[in-house]
C-alpha cells in the first residue's frame, strides 16, 4: 500500500508542474529553519549548517519564533496549519544547548533563560492554527518540549526515532514546560519514570502512552536515499494531517490525557487531577523510589517529582515552580559535575589521531568467551563483517549463542526487527582455524589472561593476517608491549580494553606502546567509537589507568574487612559514597581470582603503594574456590537464595578472621569512604603525573564509565577541585600517618595544593 502511495503522489508530482509551482512558496529563510508553503500547509524545516544535530542555541529559537511569527501574519486563505519538521536525517531536536546552560553564572539567569523558553513554547501551543510536529531521528530535551508544544504529532518508526526528557543527567529538570506538558499528554503516573531516569522511548510506546498520535512506518527501498525519502514521506503524511486538523480543530483537545473522557483507560490520567491523595500517593512512591535508588546523592529527581506535582491542579503555579526549580538546579556543584561529564564524553567521541588511511570492515575476533561475544555483537550491529574464532566446537557455540541472545533481546524491547536480527547475524563467521583471515583489516584477541598464550596466538594469526592488518589485545592489566613482544609488526600492535558486559558498558580503554604507529591509534579510536563506545587513549603500564586505580581501592576494602568492617557495611557505606556497586559485591563480580592476580603483578610493578591488605586473603579464597558471583560463592553466597539476597558466605568470614588485625582507625562512614576514595584518586593523579593519562577529562570519563566513580562527582579530578587540593593532601596526610606511605599523596597533588591549582582549568 505504502508502494501505491508512493506511485500516486510520484504521479502527481510530474501532472501538475505548474500548479505544484503555485502551491509550494517561499516564506521564509534564515540560517537554520526555512519556511515553505505547500498546500496552504506551512512547512517549517530545520536544518542547522555544519552540524551533525540540530540543538536549541539561542539563535535557533530566535529563528523558530521568527519563523512561526511570519506564518501567524499569513492570511488564513493561504496558510491553514503548520508541520515542523528537521531535514537532518536521524535528528529532530536533540536538544538545548548545553555550552547556553553551562555559561549562566546565577541561578537568576537559569531561571531567565527557563521562563523564555516557557514563553517560546507557549506561543506555539497557543497558535490559532494547528501545528504538527514530524518527528524522524532523536527528539530529546528541549526538542521533545518542542513537540509537545505542538498540537499534534507524528513520529517515523526508525530504529533512530527515540523521545525523552534526559535533562535528569545533567542535574538539572525539563525547564521548557516539559516537567508540566509531559504529564498532561500522558498522564503523572507514567510521565515521571521518563522525567527521572532520562530514558528514551521509542515511538511505538510512544504512540501508546500518546505521547505521539500517529506512528508512520517507513519506506521500503526506492530510487532516493531511503533517508531523504523517508523524511519527504514524513513531510506529505503530516501535510495531509495539518489540512485535517485545520478542517476538524476539535481533534487536537483529544491529544490531552487530563481532558480525554472518563473510561478505564483514562483512570490513571484524570484520578490525580480529581482526587489530592491519589496524587501525593503517586508522588510519595516516587521520592521512596529516588531515594532507594540514588540515597539522596541527586537532587533533580526529588526536584522533578516537586515541580510535576505542583503543577496538577494549577498549571501556571506549575510553569512557575520549573522555572524556579531549573535556576537552583543550574547552579548546584552537582549539575556542574554532570555537565562536564556531558562536555568530556563529546570530546572522547573525537579521534584526535585523525582519519585512519585505511576503513576496517573485516574484524576477526578471537576467543568466543564472555569478552569475545560481546566485542563481536557490538562490532556486527555497526555492520562490521566479524569472524568469530575458539579453540573448541562448545566454547564457539555458547559464543554465537551469547550473540543470538543479545540481539533477540533488543528484538523483544523493539529495537531491531526480526529481519534486522537476521540481517546482523548473517554477518558473523564462526570457525575454529585460521580461515580468510587474509581478508582481515582488523584482529582483537580477547582469550586467557597469559602471556604465553597470548603470545603463542600472536604468532599464529599474524601468520596468517595481510600486512596492513592491525593486531588488538583486550587485556585488563598485562602490559601491551609485553605482550606485543611476539608481535614481527609491533606498529600494528595495540591494546583495546572492553569492560564487562561489552554490549552494556560504555568505556573503551585503548592502550598505546612507545611502538604503535599514529595510524593504528587512528583506526582502533574508529573502531571503538563506530562500535558507540566512548573512547580514552592511554600510555601503556601496568594496569593501565582503570586497573591500576580500582586495584588499591579493591586492596582498601580487603584491608578494612579485615580490621572488622563487614561486607555489608562496606557495600553500604561505598554506595553512600556514590559507586553504583558496594565495593565487596564489586570484588566478587571482578572475580577473586582476577583481583589475586592483577593485585600481584601491580605489587610487583609498584611496591608497597599498592598494598595495604594481606593477599593471603585472596589466595586462600581462591585455592578455597570461592572465585566469585561466577562460580557461586565469593565473600557473598549466589546460589538458592531469592532475586536480591545474597547472604555473606559464612566461610569468607572464617577467612577474613584468620586474617584479622586491629582496626587502625575509626571506622565511621566518612572515615572509610576517604579511606577507599583516596586510594583511587590518588593513583589517578600519579597517572596524570606519569603521562599515562592524556588529560584530567580522559581520568574523569575513564573512572565514571568505566569503573562506576560517583558521576555526581564529576570524576577523580573533579572531585579534587570541588574538595581542594590542600585540603585533600591534609586529609591524605592525617590517614598516611596512621595507615602508612601507602597514602603518600603523590607528587603533583601536592604541587596542586601549594599552589592551589585546580586540576580543570
């Protein structure tokens, strides 16, 4: 059917030259948005120049009421409705301009730049003529409040398509009228999960929540660009609704979940706005959940739940509370933190090493394990061509079976079609020797951490790899250039350290050798970053930068349980702090048997700095097999209990009691959180100091994606500058005089602190 469309209005196109000339009129142009009229439809299109997203820059918004302005002085004979649409593939809005946000010094002038918007926004809601937004591509923050804004909308069934409110993540609230235009379309029940957590929702959901009122399904393959083509069949789609709106105006109340009718369906809508106790029961589940989940360490979401709240019954009380809420949000420490980790993830999605010479298209991953499956599904949904290589029939199988599981689960969450699935798995290759991998362009070995072996697979595959073809070790600490000493092509050679689960964790740690070429740094950052991960370069060493800072923090943890403190206070007290994995769980999660083997080889490489535990700890934990959550014990017990109960393994305890010694300082909350803080940040800074680290944002971006630091933080080095430097050094020096040197603030610290320099300039 969609074809017959298409054909009919192709015929039109082509019978009607000089009538499609009088319909389709200039009215207005500007940098970024260009009106056209067709159809006595106003067609307001954005596309900003030189940019890969339209965002809402002051100098956006000024053009959109422009824009909108000029359509409003139209005759109603020329002009009957309005469509906004982006002429930018995979984009509508993505949002507001965070450098606007981060720029405001007071919270007076957040509160400003909030109640404009507000302003803006309501001029479109209030237009005489009914305006519809076509939504293909990411319509996020200030632009889903666009959309919303408007009378009606439409939205592209593509996997690029998402809608949401993330302004959550960055500290602050929807402060466009989103916190009061979002529950009046959907209802408070369902409006505040998406305000709190930042989530996307697809348009499918979307459709049902009605937060969008029609879902337009694609266009199959054509002449066009199925892109362009898609966004010009949006566009016609939207046309014909304007017309429709513009003939029947009554349709648009529909769209408003507080106004539909009373029915079943409209109970969770309209109860809130009619019964006060309904709605302070659903706002009181709310901030029980926040505090459950982030234990009073973000004050958005409280916030969040405080402004939709206030504006149920009274709408302009509403607007006012956002307006309020987003001015003292903008200026918290918190949203500080947040928004520069937004500004150093931008900068890691830039390869500063340039354009590779030569594309990768062909990787061979080797090792069909949990690493190895997860670098191959992330490397074939970005349409690589992978080959899958294990020692053994059993381990290749679980691998692709692995690889089958992930990708039928985005299936079921609506994120890939069936088809596309199918489509994705028809590129994976899975064998057990050494086949075409001459086509290879790229090869990342993710097996065993040992050397000998590693070396061993070196050799093999360089055998039968084309020159050109890069070699990536995925080690969490063996040293690259260790490793790369097999290697008769050590400038192709380089460390890619993925984080466990692959498909879920966003950091990818590259290590670069004395030896790596700029070109293989070039390629592996392409890699990594078409593979959507967010990306940060490191110098070779042992550990890296992410293992050697969590190994002294891990040893911390050992040292305090065995002066006392039990797992489960330490699981509380490091969640407290703001690491999403209480610090015992995490232990069992790395893998005692990891954490005993990384412990003695960064012991061997740094002394006494990375003590502070007795590792006959680990190494009875370990000849015991108590190896961890994977082999159902560790310091916690994983079998028969129910979801979310593990109790403390009984035996662990005996262990950690063998090992006891006399508890060497207080063990209050804030005591042992700086006990286990400074472990890490301290060996941060020595990576800084060391050139290991590229940039205090590479040791913020590494240590919150890829280790779980307190992203309210805003990282090691932004933790420092918050805390100061000089007052970071005295407090290190009051634990070194207790503890020992291991607590030695490290060198460029104290520099730091002398000079009360802060690390982010």
């Amino acid at each position: 059917m969609a074809t017959l469309r298409y054909l009919g209005r192709l015929h039109s196109a082509f019978s009607c030259s000089s009538a499609g000339a009088s319909r389709f009129s200039s009215l207005y142009s500007g940098k970024h948005i260009n009106v056209t009229v067709k159809n006595q439809v106003a067609v307001v299109a954005m596309d900003s120049p030189d940019a890969k997203v339209n965002v809402l820059s002051q100098e956006v918004s000024d053009e959109l009421v422009a824009a909108f302005n000029k359509v409003s002085q139209e005759s109603s004979s020329n002009v009957v409705a309005s469509v906004l649409i982006s002429r930018k593939p995979g984009c509508f809005i993505a949002g507001a301009d965070i450098k606007m946000l981060d720029s405001a010094e007071t919270a007076a002038e957040m509160e400003s730049i909030s109640t404009n918007a507000q302003e803006m926004m309501q001029r479109l809601e209030d237009s005489k003529r009914p305006i519809v937004a076509a939504i293909n591509g990411a319509c996020l923050g200030g632009g889903l409040e666009v959309a919303m804004s408007c009378h009606y909308r439409i939205a592209t069934k593509d996997s690029s398509t998402k809608l949401g409110l993330p302004e959550v993540m960055l500290g602050i609230l929807p402060g466009a009228g989103g916190t009061q235009r979002l529950p009046r379309l959907v209802g408070l029940m369902d409006a505040l999960p998406i305000m709190l957590t930042g989530a996307d929702v697809r348009p499918d959901k979307a459709r049902k929540l009605g937060l969008v009122d029609f879902v337009v399904s694609p266009l199959g393959p054509g002449l066009q660009d199925p892109k362009v083509r898609n966004i010009e069949y949006l566009e016609e789609v939207a046309i014909e609704q304007a017309r429709k709106l513009a003939q029947k105006p009554d349709q648009i109340k529909r769209s408003m979940a507080f106004e539909r009718p009373w029915s079943v369906g409209t109970l969770k809508h309209k109860l809130p706005v009619q019964f006060g106790f309904v709605k302070d029961f659903i706002l009181g589940q709310a901030r029980k959940g926040v505090m459950q989940k982030t234990l009073g360490n973000y004050p958005a979401p409280l916030k969040i739940i405080e402004v939709a709240g206030a504006g149920v019954a009274d709408k302009a009380k509403g607007f006012a509370a956002e307006s309020k809420g987003f001015g003292e949000l903008g200026e918290t420490p918190i949203s500080s933190a947040l928004m520069s980790i937004h500004f150093g993830q931008t900068m890691c999605r830039k390869n500063r090493f340039g354009t590779p010479a030569r594309g990768t298209q062909n990787i061979a991953v080797l090792g069909a394990g949990l690493m190895g499956a997860g670098i191959a599904q992330v490397s074939l949904q970005k349409n690589y061509n992978v080959i899958l290589k294990d020692a053994n029939t059993k381990g290749l199988t679980r691998g692709q079976e692995q690889i089958y599981k992930g990708l039928n689960g985005r299936v079921r969450k609506r994120a890939l079609t069936s088809f596309e699935r199918d489509t994705i798995m028809s590129k994976l290759q899975g064998q057990l020797d050494h086949k075409n991998f001459d086509r290879c362009d790229m090869v990342i070995e993710a097996v065993f951490e040992d050397i000998n072996l590693k070396h061993r697979i070196v050799k093999e595959t360089e055998a039968a790899t084309p020159d050109h073809c890069i070699f990536a070790t995925n080690t969490s600490a063996l040293p690259i250039h260790k490793v790369a000493e097999a290697s008769k092509r050590p400038e192709k050679f380089i460390g890619m350290h993925y984080f466990s689960p692959v498909d879920k964790m966003p950091l990818l740690e590259i290590i670069t050798t004395d030896k790596t070429s700029k070109d293989t740094a070039a390629a592996a950052v392409a890699v990594g970053l078409k593979q959507g991960k967010t990306v940060i370069v490191v110098k070779d060493g042992p550990g890296f930068y992410t293992t050697r800072c969590l190994a002294p923090m891990l040893a911390e943890a050992v040292a305090l349980m065995q002066e006392g403190v039990s797992p489960e206070d330490l699981d509380r007290i490091s969640t407290k702090f703001g690491f999403p994995v209480g610090l015992a769980t995490l232990a069992d999660e790395v893998g005692i048997d990891v954490a005993q083997h990384v412990s003695e080889d960064l012991f061997k490489a740094f002394g006494a700095r990375m003590g502070g535990a007795d590792i006959g700890v680990l190494n009875d934990m370990v000849s015991s097999g108590f190896l961890g959550r994977k082999s159902g014990k560790g310091i916690f017990n994983y079998g028969g209990a129910g979801k979310g109960k593990r109790p403390v393994n009984p035996e662990a305890v005996a262990i950690l009691k063998k090992y006891r010694v006399k508890a060497r300082t207080e063990h209050s909350d804030v005591t042992v959180q700086n006990r286990l803080a400074s472990r890490f940040v301290n060996e941060a800074v020595l990576c800084l100091e060391e050139n290991i680290l590229n940039s205090p944002v590479d040791g913020d971006i590494g240590a919150i994606f890829g280790l779980g630091f307190p992203p309210f933080l805003g990282g090691p080095f932004r933790y420092l500058d918050s805390f100061g430097p000089g007052n970071y050094v005295k407090m290190m020096e009051g634990l070194q005089g207790q503890l020992g040197d291991h607590f030695a603030p490290a060198p460029l610290l104290l520099q730091h602190a002398k000079t009360n320099q802060k690390f982010h300039i």
